[in-house]
C-alpha cells in the first residue's frame, strides 16, 4: 500500500513557520535512517512552543518530547518512514500555528490512529494505539496535569456519542468534588468498557461508580453522577452505541 498518495501531500513537512524550520531543521527526511532525526526535530518544534505558553512555561517537556520522539521512531520502524512523516504533518494539521493545547494534541495524535487504521488495518491501528497508550500517554498526563488520566479506545463512529458522553459525566462530578472522587468513577466506568463501548457496560459502569461511592459515604456525589448521568443516558440510543472492530476513538477519563 502506498501511503504516501493517499491523503498526506508533501511529504517533505515543516514547521508551521519558517523561523522555527530554521531554528530546528524540521525537513522531513526520506528514508528510515533519518526518521529519527525528523522525529527530534518534530518534537523538539512542539516542546519549544509548548515552552512560550504562559500556562505551560513552567513545566518540564523532556518527557514528553523523548515519548513524542520514540512514538514516531515506533511508526517509523514498524511501517515505514513514509507513515512516520504522515503522522507529524497530521498532527502539525491538528494543533496548527497556534497555542497548542492538551485537546488539540490528543485530537491530533487520535487521527494518526485513524489514518493507520484506515492505511494499515486495524491491527495497525492497535499497534499504535499500545504504542501511545504507554510513555506517549503517561507523558501527556504528566505534563497537562489534569487530574484525570486519559488513554486511546478502539470503536466505532456510532460508539463516538458514548465517548464523547463519558467525559463530560465525569468533568461534572470533578467539577463539584474534586479530582479524588472524579479518578475513582472514571476508573470505575473505564473498567467496564474495557471490553467494548456498549449501552450494557457503560450502565454496569455507571451503577457500580454509584454503589462504590455511596459505600465509601459520599452519597452526595452519587446523586450527582445519578442525575449526570440520568441526562446523558437519555441522549444515547442503543443503535449509537453498538460497538465493532473499527475507527478508534479516545475516552477522557
């Protein structure tokens, strides 16, 4: 399969400006033994901005530009350099020239496992979805530092209404009683959609995160989830949440 001509043109990619091309010789290479060279360059153009971000200055990049560098090394090795270049421009076509924000990264970093999926198959796809699951993922929620740890889920586009539900029930019970109480729901619900983004478990999910929390003598905050949740169920159907092999998609949680 050529990669290259199906919808990442050029493939000579760089940075959004030329004063940051110049600064850190982001000219994607061809070939595997310069991938690494252009992945360097690649994150260290993102960290470098990341940098200049008044919310962000303070926090140290060297993690996540080593889990940036060695995420498109993985791609490089396992599909080819082509595919490694694709991946940075998708991202770079996701964060565009300005701010770069947790949201717009990770969006960027879920179309890199869309394009594999759609390039390479789907074992493709999970093979970088473990891939950003592990030092990627680790190193994104260190750095954001959002209370909430997040990873990549593989689904479908009619399990995309529970994904996109999933967050917003947990932000609402963050929002009134902390990260704490937020973390042990969302692992909770996690647990059970472990095995599919299905109506059955992410109910079996939400019904055991009200047990658990009204056990542990938080019964404020299960009649938040109950009613959060009481909305967001109404919004979903059984149909939109049928789940096969297919598009990935992230759960925040």
């Amino acid at each position: 399969m050529n990669v290259t001509s199906i919808a990442y043109q050029p493939l000579t990619i760089t940075a959004p400006t030329s004063e940051r091309q110049q600064s850190t010789g982001l000219l994607l290479p061809q070939g595997m033994d310069r991938t690494h060279d252009a992945a360097t360059g690649f994150a260290t153009d993102l960290t470098l901005r990341l940098q200049t971000q008044a919310d962000q200055s303070e926090n140290d990049t060297s993690d996540l530009a080593s889990a940036l560098i060695n995420s498109v090394d993985f791609i490089g090795d396992q599909f080819g350099p082509d595919a490694a270049t694709a991946a940075m421009g998708i991202v770079y076509s996701r964060i565009g020239e300005g701010e770069i924000t947790e949201d717009a990264l990770g969006k960027g970093l879920l179309d890199v496992i869309r394009f594999m999926d759609r390039n390479f198959g789907f074992e493709g796809g999970d093979k970088v979805i473990a891939q950003f699951n592990g030092e990627l993922n680790d190193a994104l929620n260190s750095y954001f530092d959002n209370g909430l740890s997040e990873k990549f889920y593989a689904g479908t586009p009619e399990s995309g209404t529970i994904v996109q539900a999933v967050p917003e029930l947990i932000q609402q019970v963050q929002n009134t009683f902390g990260d704490e109480i937020a973390q042990s729901v969302a692992d909770i619900i996690e647990g059970n959609l472990e095995s599919g983004l299905t109506m059955t478990n992410l109910r079996k999910g939400i019904a055991q995160a009200k047990n658990h929390l009204a056990r542990n003598g938080e019964p404020g905050a299960a009649s938040v989830l109950a009613h959060a949740a009481q909305g967001i169920m109404d919004g979903l159907s059984p149909e939109s949440a049928a789940t096969t092999k297919g598009v990935t998609l992230d759960i925040a949680v």
